[in-house]
DNA sequence: GATTGTGAAAGCGTTCACAGCC
DNA sequence: GGCTGTGAACGCTTTCACAATC
C-alpha cells in the first residue's frame, strides 16, 4: 500500500501544509522530536486533532516519546506530493498577477513560475523579475512545455470564466481563482477561491459585532466590574 | 431587536459576503426578486442552505414569492456592517503590500486604504498610486487619525508578529494575516489568515491523489468503458 | 511514566421534508 | 400552486478519554 489506500477529510488535508511548515521551521531550530501537544502548541488546535490528523496518513509516532520531526516531514511532503516542484501558470498580470509572479515564497515553496500571461497587448513583453508577460494565445504552449497542472486566475472579475476556460482548454486541472466570482469548469479540475473583500468583510462583520454590543449593554463592564 | 440579537453561525457568516456580491450583480442586471433556488444556483450551494442562512437574519422572504432583491441587499449591508466605510491600514510595502495598495477593488467594496507602512527607509515615501509609504512609527496617528480598525499584515513571516503586535498596539482590533504565521494576538482581536502557498499545497494534494489513483488502477477506465 | 492511536461522545453544519403562508 | 421558514435527520469534525505501547 502507499499514499493512495487511505482517505483524508478534507479538514485535515486543509491543516496539512500547516503542520508541514511548523515541522520545517522546528527542523531548522534544531528540533529532533515532537509530542502532539507541542505540535498543537505551535499550530493553536488542540492535541488531539493533531493525533487524529496525523493517524489519517499512517501510524508514524512513538508512543511515549513523540514524532521524529524529520521522518514526518518526508511523510508529509510525499502524502502532499511535494516531493517534485509544481509549476503553476498565472493568467493575468494586473496588480495582482505581477505581485504573485513576483512573489519568492512560491518557488521557495516548490511552486515556480512557470509563466505569466495577459491579453492586453500593452503588457506583453514587460518584465516581472525574470519572468516576461506572455500573450495568452501561448499559454497552452507553455503548459505543455512546463508540464504545468495547476493555473492561477488573477484577471478582474468579468474575465475571470473565460480565464478558467482557457486553462482547462490547456490541460491544467487545478485552479487558484483571486477573482470574485464562481468558476463553472468540469468536475475533474478542483477549484479553491481567495477572495479578499470577503475576508475583509467577514472581519468587519465581527467589527460591527462588538461594536453593537457595546452600544446595547454599555454599563455591563460596570457591572461584571463590581 | 435590532441586528445585535440573533447569533450566526461561522459557516453562514463566511458565505453572507458572497450572497451580497451575488445579490448586486442581480440588481445590477435588472432582477427585482429572486428565490432561494435562484440564489443557491448563483452561489452554487443548495437552496436549503440558502434558506437557512438568510433565516439567520430574518425572515425577510415572502411565501410564494421569493426575496426582494433591493430589501435583501440593505439587510446585508446592515448586517455586515458596510453602512460605511471600513478603512484598512497596511503593514509591509513588499511585491504583495504594494499590490494591495494598489488594487481598486478594496476602495470599492468599502475598504478603503488609509495608510501603507514600512520598516524599510528604502521604501519610505515610494508612491503606489496616490498613497504613499510611510514609517512605520507612524503607524499609531494614522490609525487614529482614519478611525481605522482593520490592519493588514503583509510582512515577510519572520516580521509578522512584529508588525501584527504594533497593529494592536495602534488599537486595530481585526488583521488580515497574509504572512504564513500563527499570530499571537489579544482575544479581543480577530484574525484571519490567507495563505498562498497553502492554498497551493492543498491543490496539489489533490493533484498528486489524481495522479496516484490513475497509476494504481491504469485500467478502471476501460473496465468502466467496458 | 509518557505519549500515541482510536473508539465513543459531543458539537456543528448541511440537507431533507413538510407545515405554513402568500 | 409555489415558495419560504424550520424541526428533524444525517453526516462530518472535533474533542474526550483511555487502552495500548514504548
């Protein structure tokens, strides 16, 4: 059996590149072994998830002692298929797209540029660090080249689906989308959304929260106070 | 009884944003009414979950019928707070602060930047549009001076908690967290995280067991052809 | 003695299904 | 007749608690 006879909620996998990054972060300090408790301390969850989370990937602890930080750190990069870089492909080099294409932590990460591309002629042929703005007729050829899979949506909001339709028309079979809409594509590409004014918005939801109920209650921190 | 009476679950606080964006564009488009149905098709969830969630805010539906677009949108901009603006300040002036600082998107939906800072003489007083950077030191009388209460941590990670332990300092009491850090912050202040490269790695997850099922049973496909 | 791995319990979130209302 | 609002059922996630193991 390998990687592919267990199944993982998705919960869990959503908390993996986390603990991956804690377990690196303690290899570079010198750490060697790691209990559940400390892990969660570091991610902020509770020991027991972190027990669980780790059970769905295989038996890898000592009980007694811990978790090897390395053995677990090569576990998890080959559970998160990490072990070979992911080129990804951006479409769109607005604002958001050349900050991305600029932005080191992806190669650091294992996810290198592979290359960026517009339909704005105007932007074509400028530089972005090393990488040069592509017209997007190339981006299939630079899929196929790259061997790319996953694709980045940075385009403003109405040219976000035709985006999405062009990667798939170019092999790609999974999607960051930055833009604010719902990408329809078929249901063998995965899809995950960043939208940042709704994280915003969830914020100042919480933000309005308080703030009500400050105005409702005004004198409870007297009286808790007394 | 005003908005402050009900609870929201998270789940349904996380989506409200999305059913306001959706509910816009329908007005944009002319749509006067719409039913949960309608909604959930939009939203690509199920209408019983569209439901439910509005019920949260009220029961601002009409049997029969369906929902007012216009009422709808008033009661979720009330509900979320974005009877005004919420200014945001940003911490760190790298590829993504500058991004940030620049993308209109955020004046738009109500947010806003009042101010972008950063450690680095370098980058003091570069302008990204019309917004220039400033010191950090300054950080405390923007704050003030805009009635700012959303910061945004946009720091290399190992700066993060530097810069999130100022924002709280300045009195902000949400941060959106883009650096791939826990931050450790009063239990008074929200926080929420967006992290890139973890989106990447969870796409790649899943990636990586497409690619793993399809060597592991190189002929299901026939079999199922067949 | 310490800590894991995991059944069982508790807590949330989603979906169903239908009574209630227009 | 059509659609909402919601109790009840279901399923997923988290947490507890402890036997198993070093």
């Amino acid at each position: 059996m390998g990687a592919s006879g267990r199944r993982i909620p998705e919960a869990t996998v959503a908390r993996l590149p986390d603990y991956l990054r804690l377990l690196t972060e303690s290899l570079d300090a010198g750490v060697v072994n790691l209990s559940s408790e400390e892990l969660a301390d570091l991610a902020g969850v509770n020991a027991a998830k972190v027990r669980k989370d780790l059970s769905y990937l295989g038996t890898y602890g000592v009980r007694g002692v811990g978790y090897d930080v390395e053995y677990l750190i090569y576990q998890f990069r080959r559970e998160l298929g990490l072990d070979h870089d992911w080129p990804v492909v951006i479409v769109g080099a607005g604002n958001l797209g050349q900050a991305l294409a600029g932005y080191g932590g992806f190669r650091e990460r294992g996810y290198p540029v592979a290359g960026i591309v517009d339909v704005d002629p105007a932007k074509v042929g400028t530089k972005i660090g090393e990488i040069e703005v592509r017209p997007v007729t190339e981006l299939a050829a630079i899929v196929r080249r790259c061997h790319v899979s996953i694709g980045v949506v940075a385009t403003p909001a109405p040219a976000a689906q035709l985006a999405a339709d062009r990667l798939v028309a170019a092999g790609i079979s999974s999607i960051l989308n930055f833009a604010a809409v719902l990408l329809t594509v078929p249901s063998t590409v995965s899809v995950r959304k960043v939208d940042l004014a709704v994280e915003l918005q969830i914020l100042s939801y919480y933000e309005q929260r308080r703030a009500a109920a400050a105005l409702a209650t005004p004198r409870a921190q007297l009286a808790h106070g007394g």
